[in-house]
C-alpha cells in the first residue's frame, strides 16, 4: 500500500510540475507577442511620422514653387495687361483651351480664386504675441479647450495632422 502512494505521489509530483512548465511556456510565448506586437507598432508610428514629415517637406515645397509661380515677372505683365484689357478671355478658342495642359489650367483657376479672396485680418494679440511654432500653437489650443477638429480649422491644417500631433505628444509623456 505504501509502494502504491508513494507511486501515486511521484505521479501528482510529475503531473504538477509538467503543468507548471506548460504555464510557464505559455506566459514566455504571450510576452514574446507583446514584444513583438509592440515593436511592430513603433515601426508603424515611426513610418507614418515619417510619411507625414515627407508630406509636409512636398508641401511646403509646392507652395514655395506656386509662390514663385505667382510673382513671376510673366504673371505680373499678364496681370497689368489683363487689368487695362478689356474683360474678353485671352484664348477664345475653346479647343485651344482644353489644349492647355491640366497643370496650367488649376493653376490659373487658383489664381482667380485667390484674387476674389480677400486677405485675413490681423488682431492685435497675434502681432503682439511670440512666433510659436505650430506645435506650440496646437498644444496651447488643446490646452484651452479646443477640440482637434476646431484647432484644425484655426490652423487650416488637416484634423487627423492634428490628432497625430496631440496623440504622439501624449505616448511621449
């Protein structure tokens, strides 16, 4: 009978410690997943910053080429020409005008629309105030209350710019 619990308590001894490994196992694989899982979305944060910043960089970069485009000596002699002219289009041909390539035809649309725009008003408290850099402005609305909808129609920037902004600020803290 001795033999037979003493056999018997070999067996529970190995059944435990078999599960124990197994557990054990189990909890080294699921911690080996959130490591990886966590990695995984560094280098999805770090390439979607990334992308953002290249947007940022081409757009910047367009704007600076439209500027030019809009105070090339050319645009100004049309301009003074189109303003002592009479109000008749310069290109009456309509095939001639879808001839223009898509490029020029957006731009010259811009351009009229931009001159019906009238310039923004300055208030008092910007002049007065520091330059603040974007991010700056951003997190000081955001401190105020605003939402990022609303602190992205201040900034006219996109809103989802903004919510990255403000939700990579709060992972760094």
């Amino acid at each position: 009978m001795i033999i037979f619990l003493l056999i018997l308590s070999i067996l529970f001894n190995l059944i435990a410690f078999l599960s124990i490994y197994l557990l054990f196992m189990r909890q080294n694989k699921l911690i080996y997943q959130e490591e990886k899982h966590k990695k995984t979305l560094n280098e999805f944060e770090e390439t979607f910053t990334s992308y953002l910043q290249e947007l940022k960089e081409d757009n910047a970069q367009f704007l600076s080429s439209f500027e030019q485009i809009q105070k090339s000596p050319q645009q100004e002699k049309a301009e003074k020409e189109s303003a002592s002219a009479s109000q008749a289009p310069l290109i009456k041909d309509p095939e001639a005008i879808d001839a223009l390539p898509e490029s020029i035809r957006k731009a010259s649309r811009s351009l009229a629309a931009n001159r019906y725009k009238k310039q923004p008003e300055r208030n008092e408290e910007s002049v007065d105030a520091v330059e603040e850099s974007f991010e700056q402005k951003v997190f000081r609305l955001h401190k105020e209350g605003h939402s990022p909808a609303q602190i992205a129609k201040i900034l006219h920037k996109g809103q989802t710019e903004i919510e990255l902004l403000l939700k990579f600020r709060n992972k760094s803290n």
